[in-house]
C-alpha cells in the first residue's frame, strides 16, 4: 500500500521554471543591490518584511509571474522549503540558491512534506505546483523517506470504522507485497496457540478479531532491526471507559504502527542494508462480555504475571508480548514507538517526543540526528527506583501503577520488564498526530519520528 496523498510535486531539472532565489535575512540588502527593478520596488510596495519563512512573488514588466524570494532560517532548515510551498502561485519553480544555503536533497524533502494531502473523503482545490529538481542518489532517498511518510500519516487520518485490525494487517502486507517482503498474520484465538496472551486478551472485546502482523526483509546476513509498533486501531479506554472528549480522537491509537509502518517502508524503499523484522500488535480495545477487567491477571508471552490495574492502560500490554517476541531473537536494534500515555503529552507537549532508553550511545545517536532534521525528540530518564510504583498486589507487574506521578517513566520500564536479550532497544511515547499545522506538518495524522529514526539508521547501517 502506498500512499496516494501525495502526488508527485517534482518536475525534471531542465523543465520550463521559475526562480525562487534563497537568501537569509542578513543578505537581503545584497540581494536588493542585485535584483534591483521591479523585483524590488514589488517586494517594498507589498510590505515584505526579511524575516525566516518570509516569502515574497513579483510580477515582471508584463504583469506575468517573474520570480519568488525565500529567506531562510540560520541555519536552514528543510521546513524552510516546506513554508516555500504553500506560499507560491501554481506554477513550476526552481530554486536558484548560489551560497548553497539549502542542500537538495533537505529542500526536496521539505516540499514533498509540504505537497502532503488526505482527501479520502473530502476533495480540496491543490494549486499545481511542481519543483524542478535534479533526482540525485540523496534526493530520491529523500523523496522515498517523505513518501513512507506520507503512507503513515494516511494510516492515521482513516478513521476507524475503515481502518481496524484487519484493515491495518491488510496496510502492512501491502506495503510487504511491493517491496518483497514475507508477511504472516496471527489472527483471534490463534494467538492463545502461539502464546500471544496479552495482545489476545486486550482484543477479545471487539467483534473485529486482534492480530499480530509480523513483517520480515532484507538480507539474512545483515545486521537485524526489529521495529516494534502500537496498533490499538481504536480506544473506547474498555471498561475503564474514557470521557467522550477523550475518545474523539482515539483514531490515533494506532499512530505508533504507523510510525513504525512508515520507517519499515523507508528502509525497504531505500535499500538499508538490515535485516529488518516489523511486529504490529493490531487490536481494538472495545466493551463487551468479553472484554477483559480491573483486576484481572494473565501470564504474558514472556511468563511475567501481569495485573491488571486499568484496561485503559492497554497498549503496553499489546507490546508487552510483541517485545518478548521481539527479543527472543536477540536483534542488533529494537526500536518501538506508541501513542501511548498522556502523562508524555503533560511533560512535553505535543510536538517532543519522548525517547526512553538504557543506551547513552544510543540516545545520543537518535537525540542528535533529531537535531540534525529539525525534527527534535527528548530523552526521559529510565529512573529505576519507580519500579516500585508497578509492582503487582497479586502478580509480578501491574499495567498502571498504584500513584498517578512519573506514567511516561512508569509505562516504559513496564516495557523494559519484557526486553532482557537484546542490548539495544529504545522507546518512543509518541503523539501521532500535529494539533496545530506547522510548515510541511499538516494538522492531522503524524508518522511521528520516522525522520530522525531513519537518519540515525541510515548512519549507522546504510549510508
């Protein structure tokens, strides 16, 4: 499945263009001395201001369309290209930046995250606009990298009574068709027989049956990668029912799927050189006679006995098993990502993610490449001494904690407790969605840090 939310913005290099020069605000009054005639006296008599994202059309002596002005932020960013996008006529353009300020393959990126659409059920005008653009190795990764992307923001924006357990499976197995990849499916009971008991008791509720999607690709010799994502296709909280406001946008639920789906479908479109192994836990978390209850305990895949202290805490149970799965195979890397506590958002907000891991190496590798992006995500600390707070009154681990201090802390050492082979593992607490629309971030579903992530995977094994 590939997303067609996003047609193809890019025009070849020697197509018929228009200009768009690059600046940064300190070299506006060179570009003034340059340009000079009616580029300038345009630009003053429209009031543009050399601020960052700042973009600025003028006509030529005809009255026809001429050329554009971007001024960049110090440094530029790819989000830079994006604000460019939105701002400009229909039309064909170019970028014409001789200091170099934006390489291609950031502006390239930038304006294929900035040309993203969802309109499955609403039709909206799209001004055609194309960026003329050689298609370099690094730009064509790059161009790859934003169109995985788009595929897992579409995942997210369906709503759920088209996108379910099944439904999302079916993404995968899409996804895994067209790059050559091996999927299986474990459905319903059949997760009993295979020792999947949280993921099953999680999803007995629903009449759309839980399953676990398990992708695999790459070479078998080649260092193996494990990406590990949240699928609870829908929330309704079970029977620790959640508010009505709270279940508005439990859609997102899945947004770590679809982060993780996203990163599997740039590495793969991209030739990474892992192994790569991609485990979906996909369930609905529904109210029923079946649905499981407060105070209930199950045996987990990985033996530990697990309390139930709130069905509404139910997506670390879905990973629980899937991480176990995960770390049987004693991966080079286990990466995970979910939508998965409020107490991240508190801390946060919606635009840091928040990266949880016992690697300093690691965390720096991923904490630098979201710099790098000017995609950022912060590191919380795996503070042992909370363990306490999830300790089981008649099983070994409870899903909530007895205290409401510390969830994202207390939710991602519940996860800990089910990694114990594999000397690599980090963990996403993800919003999976943008609230608010930022340039190249539209408001709506988010595959959220599958920039940074793949940038680190990239240096590490790819590029």
């Amino acid at each position: 499945m590939t997303s067609d939310a996003m047609h193809d913005p890019f025009a070849p290099a020697d197509a018929p263009s228009l200009p768009v020069r690059l600046i940064r605000a300190d070299q506006f009054e060179r570009f003034r001395d340059e340009a000079g005639g009616p580029a300038v006296r345009w630009l003053e008599a429209t009031g543009f201001k050399p601020e960052p994202q700042a973009v600025g059309v003028w006509p030529d002596a005809d009255g026809n369309l001429a050329g554009a002005l971007l001024v960049v932020a110090d440094p530029p960013l790819a989000w830079d290209v994006s604000a460019l996008f939105d701002r400009l006529p229909a039309g064909t353009w170019r970028l014409d930046d001789p200091d170099r300020l934006v390489p291609p393959a950031e502006a390239a990126y930038g304006w294929a995250m900035a040309a993203y659409r969802f309109e499955r059920y609403k039709a909206r005008p799209r001004p055609e606009r194309r960026l003329a653009i050689e298609r370099t190795a690094d730009v064509e990764r790059m161009i790859r990298l934003a169109s995985a992307i788009a595929l897992g923001r579409d995942l997210v924006n369906i709503p759920a009574n088209d996108l379910g357990p099944e439904e999302l499976a079916a993404a995968i197995a899409g996804l895994g068709e067209e790059q050559g990849a091996r999927v299986e499916t474990i459905v319903g009971d059949a997760l009993l027989e295979h020792n999947f008991p949280l993921i099953h008791a999680v999803g007995a509720a629903s009449d759309r049956p839980p399953r676990l999607v398990d992708l695999r690709w790459g070479d078998p010799a080649a260092p193996m990668v494990t990406l590990v994502g949240k699928g609870v296709c829908f929330d309704t909280g079970g029977l620790d029912l959640k508010p009505a406001a709270a279940m508005r946008t439990m859609k997102k639920d899945m947004g770590g799927a679809a982060a993780m789906t996203a990163l599997a479908g740039a590495i793969m479109a991209t030739g990474l050189n892992v192994r790569l192994r991609l485990l979906v836990p996909a369930v609905e978390n529904a109210v029923s006679g079946r649905a499981f209850r407060p105070g209930d305990v199950f045996r987990s895949r990985k033996g530990i006995t697990v309390e139930i202290g709130n069905t509404d805490a139910e997506g670390r149970l879905v990973l629980a098993d899937a991480l176990a799965l995960a770390d049987e195979e004693n991966p080079e890397l286990i990466l995970d990502a979910a939508t998965l506590t409020g107490a991240a958002r508190v801390a946060l907000g919606p635009e840091l993610p928040v990266l949880f891991t016992p690697d300093d190496t690691l965390a720096r590798d991923i904490q630098d490449a979201g710099e790098r992006t000017a995609d950022p995500l912060w590191r919380l600390p795996l503070h042992q001494p909370y363990r306490k707070l999830i300790e089981g009154k008649i099983a070994e681990i409870d899903n909530s904690g007895a205290k409401p201090f510390a969830g994202a802390i207390t939710a991602a050492l519940f996860l800990q407790s089910f990694v114990g082979e594999t000397r690599l593992w980090a963990h996403l607490d993800i919003f999976g969605i943008n609230d608010t629309p930022r340039p190249g971030r539209p408001q709506g579903g988010e595959a959220t840090a599958v920039r940074p992530l793949f940038e680190m995977l990239w240096r590490r094994f790819g590029g």
